[in-house]
C-alpha cells in the first residue's frame, strides 16, 4: 500500500487535533470515596435537565407509541396515577412534577 504525502500530512493534523481535544479536557474533581472508590464530579451543577414540564397521553395513546417491553417507572396516588418511559429518562434522569397536587421528584 503506497502512502501519498497528504495522506500522511492528514493522518498527523488528525492526531494532534485528537491530542489537543484529549489534552484540553479538565481532570474530574475527586470528592472522596465510597466504599473504597473515589467520587468524581463529571458534570457541572444541572448538567442533565430535568423534565419540569411533562406532556402526558392517554394509556391507550400511549401503548400505540411505546414497545410492549418498554420499562416505565410509575407512581400512583388515590386515582391519580403517571408513568414515564426510563428510556426517555436516560436522557433526562428527572422528571419535576405535581401528582394529585403535590409536588414529586421522580429520579432514574
């Protein structure tokens, strides 16, 4: 296989910007340990917003939308009852809402 010079010029300024990218990227803070492991910080304070709004649907609009399998985190009170998909969580991991008036917190 024969290596053309600006292959080779490419190949370089890909590995230095990858080196400059690694190199800028700021040490996580130790906090102390767990059970033997160090606690780091890897995101700032609100780093992953929560769900403060949440738009709901029907279950049967909902069963239309979702995968039979689909994992949910639920949570009733008297009648009132709601539940989020934990694969849309994943991106949110928190949703802030109010359930038969009160306020909850529903973590994953």
């Amino acid at each position: 296989m024969r290596l053309y010079p600006w292959k080779l010029i490419l190949i370089l300024l890909l590995l230095v910007a990858a080196g400059v990218v690694w190199a800028e990227r700021p040490e996580p803070e130790v906090h102390g340990t767990f059970f033997g492991d160090q606690m780091y910080t890897l995101l700032p304070p609100d780093g992953i917003p929560a769900i403060t709004e949440p738009e709901y649907v029907t279950g049967e609009e909902a069963a239309a939308q979702m995968h039979p399998d689909e994992p949910v985190i639920g949570v009733a009170h008297g009648d009132d009852a709601v539940c989020w998909s934990t694969w849309q969580l994943d991106h949110h991991e928190i949703v802030d809402d109010v359930l038969a008036g009160r306020p909850i917190a529903a973590t994953w």
